[in-house]
C-alpha cells in the first residue's frame, strides 16, 4: 500500500497587517482523464465596517482576484 499525494492545501489568517479581519483560502487537485483540474474556494472578511467594505470594493477583491487568476495560470 502506498501512500497518495496530498490534493488539497488551505490556509486561514486570522491576524494581518491587511485589512483582513479573516480570511480562509483551499486549492484543491482532482484528477480529470489525463487532465487534473484545479479548484479555489477564498472568503474573507474586512476590518472597519463600511469603510472596509469600500475598500473591498475598490481594491481588495481585485487585487485578490489577481492572485487566484495568477495562480491558476501557473
């Protein structure tokens, strides 16, 4: 019997320097045919209320957006 590989990773912040109040991020591996598909799930949530909220608009999700597309170009 031997041992898979791992197909998944995750990861929760509870404390940054960001704005980030908490935030839990999991990419998972599933094999496809001869493919493996790649999958993300990511929630968060900003500090200071609706001005947080604001900036999650304006710059958080896309910037965090980038980081989940640039992973997936790799």
């Amino acid at each position: 019997m031997g041992m898979e590989s791992p197909s998944a990773i995750g990861l929760e912040v509870a404390a940054s320097e960001w704005p980030i109040a908490f935030m839990k991020w999991r990419t998972a591996l599933e094999k496809d045919g001869d493919a493996t598909r790649m999958s993300q799930d990511l929630s968060y949530k900003v500090k200071f209320g609706p001005l947080g909220a604001l900036m999650d608009l304006l710059v958080m999700r896309r910037m965090l957006n980038k980081g989940i597309g640039e992973g997936f170009e790799r």
